[in-house]
C-alpha cells in the first residue's frame, strides 16, 4: 500500500475496529459522527487537529493531532500496515483505552515519531510490547488492565528518553503476563523516580538501577514484594509511586493494602485501579474479596432513551469481566449525580438499572455488591427498599451530614447518623442486614470545633435532632 490520505487511513483504522458495527454512537466515548461522511476529518469524532492534542486545544494545524477514541466499542485489531501509520507523523496522543481490542499492538506504532502519549489500557491486547524505540518523544505509555501482554520488556527502553517527563507521564504495564528480568537499559529513562509499573514475573536487576537522573528507586532496590511475609526473593510485585487509593502518589502511603489488618477485613471497595491486580491477589490470600467502585459514567439524564440503559448495563458487564481476570469478584455502584426534568420516572428506571445490573452481573458469576447513598436518605432519586432486593447491600456515606460551609466542624456526629438510618432507611424498610455504614476517614489535620452534635449548624437539611435511636 502507498501512501494514504488522512482520511483513507482513518478509515482503514475505522474499518479494522468494528467501525460500522461495534463503535458507540454516544456515551463516554465520542461515538463515530462524520467519519467516512465527509472530507474535513478534523471534524469526525474523537480527532483532533487543533495544536495542543492533550486538552485538544489551540491553533487549528489542519493535520491530524491526535485521536481520542477511548470508550467507543472498538473491536478486532489495530492495522499492523505501516502505510496508515506513517499517514500521521504529526499525531500527538493516541487513546484507545477501555475498549475490547484483540490481537498485538502494532510494531507499525513506530512510525508514529511525534507521539507524546499512548494508552491502550483495559483492552484484550495480546503478544508482546513492540519495539518502539523510535518514540523518543512518548512521554506516557499505558497498557495495564485486563490486556495479555506476555514476554519480556526489549533493552529499547532505554532509548525512550522522554518516558515519564511531566505532569502526565508515566509507564503502567501492570496487569499484564511479563517476566524475565528488567532492562538494565531502563536507567536509561531520565524523567523517572519511581512511578513505573511494570507488575509480577520480573526479577530484580543487581545492583540496583540509578537512573539517568540520579535518583535511585527505594522500592526498585529493594525488590518490593506484595504479598503477606513480604516478597519472593527477586521478585519485583509493584515498581511506582502511586499508592493504592490515592490519587497523589506523593502524599500516600505506598501499597497502604500491605499494612492492613486483614484478619478484620472480609471485603475491600477499590475506588482505583492503581495496583488492582497486586491489591487482589493479597485479599485473595487473606480469604477476603475486591469489589471496585463505578458509576460515573452513568448519564440518568438518558435513562429514557430506548436502548440506553441496555447498552450501559452491557458495557458495564463488560468491564467487570474483564477485571475478573485480576481477581476483581463484583462492583458498588457509586452515582453521585441525578439529572432530568422528572424525578419520578428517572427513579423508576434507576431502580430498574440496577435490577437488571444485579440480573446480568449474577449471570457472569459476579455480584452488584452495593449502592453508594447519602446518610441523609435521598430518597427522591433512590427508591431505597427496592435497591435493597438488588444489591447485597446498601452503602450510605455518612459525611457533610449538618453542614456544607467551608469552616471544619463536626460533620458527621452519631446522633444524627442513627438517626438518618432510622429516618431513612429503617424506617422505609430496608432490612438492617443490607445495610453498611461508610464512615469518612479522610484524614484531615485540622481541628474541629466541636465534637458535639449542634442542629444550629444545619444550613439546608432541616435535620432536627431527636433521642439518639440504636443504630441498627
């Protein structure tokens, strides 16, 4: 094949990835608008022509950037003909994360010498890494969660310069079926400390690495391990610095799950995906089970579209599959946010969501663990006793209870968390067995200015304190 207009490469992209038939039309993905309908591919959805790829944002170059085509039902394999790939030198980021691409990851990726950002995370990809040394510009690289990638990482690494330089970057191949030992090369990386994730199967390098930047590694030196009774000699379980549950790796405590008290531990809910794969096989050794928490991508304002409630249980479905292979064994839903201009409908068809959730998880061996509510009971878009019959449990959160001013107090004292539960959730039925009470351990270094329940604190709840009811 010779050269390639942008948008017959586009299409052969298109057309390789389930294009016509498993690409979404809308969701948290860009869908397929424009593409193949018209010439001005700067227009078609997910691709980007304006000068900062990242944020999309900037001068209009008139050249392909970069494509987000992230969460939009792409299927097969990504085209291995170096033709469609040389069509772009000018592209920036490339997303096809969260979709169900099969196959290996295309050695033709190369040609792509502008690139900055690459993340094929949570697909089905399979084979090996490429040899991608001619990227010297990537300066992220993702490809954990649920993929196969099997072998072991090339010294070309190390000619990756650019790898893990500024806010964004990073390496994350976790999660996948690598081994051998690592590269010495990879000191080679100069925007590195400790945050690449490379996962089990690897054994340490002797000495330890120092990288390009002088920074030795304290986890990569020590050959940190992830399991109770610490590491297998040589073995290297988890190589980063963000931690478990933390969204700044910097100000966590790394691996926090390996200085739990498993012995009274019987479930953890996982509001990350960071060291999932290490975080379960630890559970698992301490008879405990992993559930993760999602819910975000639910948009209850379409919950009456025909097809959209299907289409989103399915995908949901989907991706809890996918995380099985990790250990994952069910899901709490957590949706924080109602819209639509009738409550009464859009609380009926949540209700039904969920049954239908809990039907479809049950059929895949998973379960629909918990319902993430507010301790003050919305009960305007929860119908909470008939949640209750759809879940395991019902989940209320019990934070911001008897105030949302910015001055810290006692914003969840127990008076009135017995009374939300009684108020409710007991009072509407919901059988005292389903319910688990989420306290906010956050953390927070500032004082209160009282430990005492003080109902003049409410701004908007109207919650009155009454004699403090048992709290189930």
């Amino acid at each position: 094949m010779g050269a390639l207009t942008q948008a017959a490469a586009l299409m052969a992209i298109y057309n390789a990835t389930g294009g016509p038939t498993t690409w979404s039309d809308g969701g948290r993905g860009k869908g397929r608008a424009g593409w193949g309908s018209h010439a001005d591919v700067c227009s078609w959805a997910g691709v980007c022509c304006l000068a900062n790829a990242t944020e999309c944002t900037g001068a209009d170059t008139g050249v392909v950037q970069g494509l987000n085509l992230g969460f939009n039902g792409l299927t097969g394999v990504l085209p291995s003909d170096p033709a469609v790939w040389q069509t772009f030198p000018s592209l920036q980021s490339l997303s096809v994360r969260s979709n169900a691409l099969s196959g290996s990851l295309p050695t033709a990726l190369r040609r792509l010498t502008s690139l900055r950002d690459l993340n094929a995370r949570r697909n089905r990809i399979s084979g090996s890494v490429p040899d991608l040394a001619t990227l010297t510009q990537l300066r992220h690289f993702s490809l954990s969660v649920a993929n196969r990638v099997s072998g072991t990482l090339g010294s070309w690494i190390g000619a990756m310069r650019s790898l893990g330089m500024g806010a964004e970057g990073g390496l994350d191949l976790t999660a996948n079926r690598l081994s051998g030992t690592i590269p010495a090369a990879i000191s080679e990386l100069r925007g590195f400390h400790d945050d690449i994730g490379l996962g089990s199967g690897y054994t340490c390098p002797v000495p330890p690495v120092t990288f390009a930047n002088g920074t030795v590694s304290t986890t990569y030196a020590q050959c940190h391990g992830g399991r109770p009774g610490g590491p297998t000699a040589g073995e290297l379980v988890a190589f980063r610095s963000v931690s478990y549950g933390c969204s700044h790796g910097n100000n966590c405590i790394q691996s926090s799950f390996l200085h739990y008290n498993w012995s009274a531990i019987s479930t953890v809910i996982s509001f990350t995906e960071t060291n999932l794969t290490e975080l379960c096989a630890v559970a698992s050794a301490n008879a405990a089970k992993v559930v993760v928490a999602k819910g975000k991508t639910l948009n209850t304002s379409r919950l009456a579209q025909p097809g959209y409630s299907q289409a989103w249980t399915t995908n949901m479905t989907q991706e809890l599959l996918q995380l099985r292979e990790v250990g994952v064994s069910g899901l709490s839903l957590d949706v924080e946010h109602f819209h639509g201009s009738n409550p009464v409908q859009t609380k009926r068809l949540f209700t039904k969501l969920v049954c239908d959730l809990h039907s479809a998880l049950a059929q895949q061996g998973q379960s629909l663990h918990s319902i993430c509510t507010k301790i003050w009971g919305d009960t305007t878009h929860f119908d909470l006793p008939a949640l209750s019959q759809c879940t395991e449990y019902i989940l209320p959160m019990a934070y911001d209870m008897i105030s949302k001013s910015p001055v810290a107090s006692s914003n969840a004292p127990l008076p009135a968390i017995t009374q939300g539960l009684h108020d409710y959730y007991l009072s509407a039925g919901v059988p005292p067995t389903k319910i688990l009470l989420g306290l906010p351990l956050y953390g927070y270094a500032f004082p209160c200015e009282s430990n005492d329940y003080d109902d003049t604190s409410s701004d908007d709840d109207g919650l009155t304190p009454t004699a403090a009811t048992p709290l189930l």
